[in-house]
C-alpha cells in the first residue's frame, strides 16, 4: 500500500481508540463493582480478563450487555491494528 493508505489507516486507528479509557473505565466498574475513580489506575488485570472472556455476572444484563459490545469494539481495534501494521 502506498503511503497515504497507511496514513489514512492511522488516522482511523487513533479516532477508533479515543474512547477506549472510558470504556475500559466503565467495563472495570462494572467487573471490580466499585463507582470509583482509582479503578482506572489499579492494575488489576485477571479478573478483567475472565469477565471480559467469561460470565463473572449471568445475573447482571447491563454486564452482559456491555461486555459484548466492549468484545465487539476491541476486535474492530485490533483488525484495524493489523491492518495498520500489515499495510
């Protein structure tokens, strides 16, 4: 690919994760059940990965519901990540 294509793929990277730090906040709010601001600079990480791979909460339907979109916009992130370093 030429150079423009892999500006223009760079461009959507980053306007992609913008706002990621507010969904992994809210994801880790959810996962750690806590409405404080200090989750987000924990590093915590175990847990967050089983809740976002497994069903912490099959009771919970804003869990559920969050978790797959956050599955669904991570995977849309990484595709762009590999198209970026692929191009």
């Amino acid at each position: 690919m030429d150079f423009s294509t892999k500006n223009i793929l760079f461009f959507i990277f980053m306007a992609w994760g913008f706002p990621l730090g507010y969904y992994r906040s809210k994801f880790r709010k959810i996962i750690y059940e806590t409405d404080s601001w200090t989750i987000n600079i924990k590093p915590f990480f175990w847990k967050e990965l089983k809740g976002l791979f497994g069903n912490l909460y099959p009771e919970n339907l804003q869990y559920k519901k969050f978790r797959n979109f956050y599955l669904f916009y991570l995977s849309i992130y990484l595709f762009l990540l590999v198209a970026y370093l692929s191009a």
